[in-house]
C-alpha cells in the first residue's frame, strides 16, 4: 500500500523537477545562442568595416598591401589573400579562393603548420571585389570564440546539473514536509472520526493553504461537535425526564397488583404492564450510560487494568449459566495484559459480549474468551459456536436499536448491547471486529496500545 500511494507522489515532483530542468535547458540554450551570435557578429561587422579600405585598391597596391599584412600575422589570428578572379593566389597567406557570394561572412577551416602536430584553425571571412578585378579574402580567427562557447557550454550545462539537484532537494525537502504536515493531519482525522470530536486539526500560524483549509474543517468541526452535543444531550435528556414517570407507572401498577390480591385477568393485565415498562425503563438506562461513556467524562477515571483478571472475573460469574445451557466456557489463559481504561466500563463490555455468547450458542456449544498480544497491540476475543452474524449486519448491529433478523423476534432484548460495547470501545481507543469462527461469531476488541506491568 505504500509503494502504491508514494508512486504517485514521487511522479508529482518528478513531473516539477522535469518542468524546472526544461526551463533551465531552454533558458540557458538562449543565453548560449545570443553570446555565441552576438560574438560571431561582432567579427562580421569587423571584417565589413575593411571592405571600404580594401574594395578602391589597384592591382599592385592590393597585392603589396596584402603581402605585408600577411607578413606581420605572424599568430596567424588576421589572414590575407589576394586572388585572381579565376582562383589564382597571388599574395597572402589564405590559401584558397572561397567560392562564397562576395561581400557575404562565411566561415572556413586551414590547417597550420606552425607546431607539431598540426592543427586546424578555424576562421570567419569575407571577399571583397576590387575595382581592378582581384578578390581579396579578409579573414578573423575565431577559435577564441569556439573556445568560449564551449567554456559556456559547459559551465550552462553544470549550471542545468546543479539546478535539477537543487530543485530536486528542495522538491524532496518541501514533499517530505507536507507528507508530515497532512500525516499530523491524517492522525487527527482518525482520532476524530473515531468519535473524539473535542480534537482538532493542528495549525502552524503561517497561513498557508492548509492553515487555512485547517481553519475551516476546525470551524465546521466545532459546529458538528456542538449540533452532536445537542443531539446528545436532547437524547439523555428525554431518557432522564421520561425515566421517572415511567417508575412511578411500574410502582403504582406494582401496588394495584398487590392489592388485586388474585390472579386474574386484572393481574395478568398488570403483570404484562409492568414487564413492559421494565423493557422502558432498561432502555432509558441503556441510553444513559452509552450518553454517559461517549461524553468521555469517564477518561479522568483511566488506570493500568488488567484485561485476564477482568476477563477471569466475568467468567467466574457466567459459569452457572453456561453450566445450566449445557455449554462449555473456556478461558484461554495467558500472561497478564495490561491497557489503560476503566474497569468497570471493561467488566460491562465483556458481560455484554459474554451474555450475547451464551444466549445465541445452542446447547452443546462452546464459549471461548481470551486476551492475547497480536503484533504488540492487546486484543480481546469471544467466541462462540452459535449461528454468527451474516457479514451483512455486521455494522449494522453496532447501531442503537438495531437487532439481527434471525433474532428479531426469538431472542428478548433492547438492542443496545453492542451499542454499548462499540461506546466503551470507543472510549478506550480500541476496535470492534465481528468476524466469522466458522461455525459461529468472533468479536474482536483491539486496544492501540498496551501497557507495562504496575509496580507492586
């Protein structure tokens, strides 16, 4: 998964770095073509300055003047040539008549003897037609000029390297930054999403794009936090105001049974009454305490608990009843296991789980409870071999009120058991699983993080 997800965000920056080295290229490609051209016409302008000079010559001025131009080139950075019109050298030391148009800069190569080995110079020139009929080729050594471009190459070429590694930090620099900037991000919206609506997203004050986008999820998670506490307290509310009466309902039918003194239909009548309202009444108080756990008032009361004592405790005191259903209930013992929680908010998520267990597992099943350490997390598990949970109500028996299909009707109860556990696992910074145990159902509570063993 994280190679899938880094592929994408190295191709980002890949895709800048390519942008930045393109520009950089077609930048310094210009900068390189404008010097060279500037240089090159420089020379051009030169060797047609000498065109005025040369063109009014005669023929045996052009000829000597030719001859002691050449005589003093002695680095051979300025040759002279004077030709006949058929290519005949006269005087100089250009060696060939170039069949360029006149008047036009052109550029040649001659091979110098003046060190060993030879080398090749390389020059610009340009013919200039006398009035006498001669062609005079003024020649410019430009392989200083050569030289520089490609010093210039060079340095551009090093100075496109330096840019791309550069850009290539700073894009590796500024990526690792905002992967820890929307990881810190990302950490928040999970602990939010997993029901702690106080926290909010974490600012830097620089008012950035994610400062400000921070800014408004935090704005918009305040007003869910206080339409959710709202909603919270007009639920609790209901349940605390209608719990009294409905007590005082079961006590005035509690007495009107009392002084029926009889079994009658009147008693029948009341005895149905009453039953119901005691369905009310768990109800209320089922509501009340799921209010009570997600308010996370219960956190303050947070200590080292162990879950094998705790899990130990709710066995000893379902052992008659599993005894009296004819199953068998097992506790897979093992080193003790410490988590930071409540232990009474512990003890009723694992009688709750452990109550479902024994009441949907036929007789002659087995119940199995255990804590264990799976990859360093505590992870608490009930199992049973009842007739589980169709993978498509797994979530959905986590709501409120909500019961299974196939125990709609059957089996008595509010639908507020696993409600109450996903609340108190919640709380506890833990994971309800409902898994298949193949026959039957596994929940598994997976707590973030343990703890070590109390001091004694």
């Amino acid at each position: 998964m994280r190679a899938r997800n880094w592929r994408p965000r190295l191709g980002g920056v890949g895709w800048l770095l390519l942008v930045f080295a393109g520009s950089a290229c077609v930048l310094f490609a210009l900068l390189y073509w404008l010097t060279s051209g500037y240089l090159l016409h420089e020379v051009d302008e030169r060797l047609r300055g000498e065109f005025a000079e040369f063109h009014s010559l005669d023929r045996e001025k052009a000829i000597a003047t030719i001859d002691a131009l050449s005589r003093r080139d002695i680095a051979a950075t300025r040759p002279y040539g004077v030709f006949e019109a058929n290519g005949t050298r006269l005087a100089g030391n250009v060696s060939v008549l170039s069949h360029e148009h006149d008047r036009t800069p052109f550029e040649y190569t001659e091979t110098l003897h003046d060190g060993n080995p030879p080398r090749v110079a390389h020059y610009r020139g340009i013919v200039i037609p006398t009035r006498s009929g001669l062609r005079i080729v003024v020649g410019h050594s430009i392989d200083e000029i050569r030289r520089f471009d490609a010093t210039l190459l060079k340095t551009l070429g090093a100075g496109v390297a330096l840019a791309s590694l550069l850009a290539f930090a700073c894009g590796a620099a500024l990526h690792r930054l905002s992967n820890r900037r929307i990881a810190a991000l990302g950490e928040t919206a999970r602990e939010i999403m997993a029901g702690k609506l106080n926290r909010r997203l974490p600012l830097r004050g620089t008012s950035d794009d994610l400062d400000r986008l921070a800014v408004i999820v935090n704005t918009m998670l305040d007003e869910i936090e206080r339409l959710v506490d709202e909603v919270r307290g007009v639920c609790a509310g209901v349940a605390h105001d209608l719990r009294t009466p409905m007590t005082s309902l079961r006590a005035g039918l509690e007495r009107a049974r009392r002084r029926g003194g009889g079994t009658g239909p009147l008693e029948q009548a009341i005895n149905v009454a009453m039953g119901q309202a005691d369905i009310v009444l768990n109800r209320f108080s089922a509501l009340l305490r799921i209010a009570e756990i997600e308010s996370g008032s219960r956190r303050a009361s947070f200590r080292a608990v162990s879950l094998d004592a705790v899990l130990r405790d709710v066995v000893e005191l379902y052992e008659p009843l599993a005894e009296h259903n004819a199953l068998a209930l097992r506790l897979a013992s093992g080193p003790p296991i410490y988590v930071s929680g409540d232990v009474d908010l512990l003890f009723g998520a694992i009688d709750n789980l452990l109550d479902n267990a024994l009441k949907f597992t036929p007789a002659g099943g087995a119940v199995t409870v255990s804590a264990t350490l799976d990859g360093g997390r505590p992870l608490l598990v009930v199992a049973d071999s009842g007739p589980g949970i169709a993978p498509a109500e797994r979530g959905a028996v986590l709501r409120m009120f909500y019961r299974g299909r196939s125990f709609e009707h059957s089996t008595p109860g509010h639908g507020l058991g696993l409600s109450l556990v996903a609340a108190i696992a919640r709380v506890h910074d833990a994971t309800l699983e409902i898994l298949d145990n193949a026959p039957g159902c596994r929940l598994h509570m997976r707590f973030e993080r343990g703890l070590e063993a109390p001091p004694v």
